[in-house]
C-alpha cells in the first residue's frame, strides 16, 4: 500500500465529524509508524518487551483523544504478534 492509499484508508477510517485536527493527527501517526517499521526492517529494533513496559507507563499519565486510543490498542495488538509471523501472512 502507498503512503497515500494508508493515508486515505486512515481519514475515511474516522468519524464523519473528524476535525482537521482529528486528521492531522492520524496521518502524522502513521507516518510515525511506518518509519518506525523500517527502522524495524533494518535490524534498529527495541524488543517487544520493553516497549510493552515502556508504553504501559505512558497510560496512566497521558489523556489520550478517542483516536489515539484506538491507535494504541493497535499498536498493543501489532506488538504482541511475532514480527515473522505477520510478514509471513
């Protein structure tokens, strides 16, 4: 998928009423995830583990806007999986 295709499926993904707020955030939120996923893909990973903990800490202290909560339950989902095992589906 392209960035701009990721980005179009990503705004038609909000609610109706999204703000341009609401899209700029989600876009700049996927660019941020897929740069991170070629950082990945190069071997500059940091194990699932910590991050889990790491992300874990930022809950409780951070008022997250509805999307960025449903961003982060995707991320949560996404790391738990094994990263071989996605690529391979």
């Amino acid at each position: 998928m392209t960035s701009k295709e990721s980005a179009l499926h990503a705004i038609e993904e909000l609610p109706d009423d999204a703000s341009w707020e609401d899209i700029l955030e989600r876009v700049h939120f996927m660019a941020g995830v897929r740069r991170g996923l070629a950082e990945l893909d190069a071997g500059k990973g940091i194990p699932h583990k910590d991050i889990q903990k790491e992300i874990a800490g930022w809950v409780g202290r951070i008022n997250w806007s509805p999307t960025a909560r449903l961003d982060l339950k995707d991320i949560f989902e996404y790391i738990s999986q094994d990263r071989v095992q996605k690529r391979a589906a």
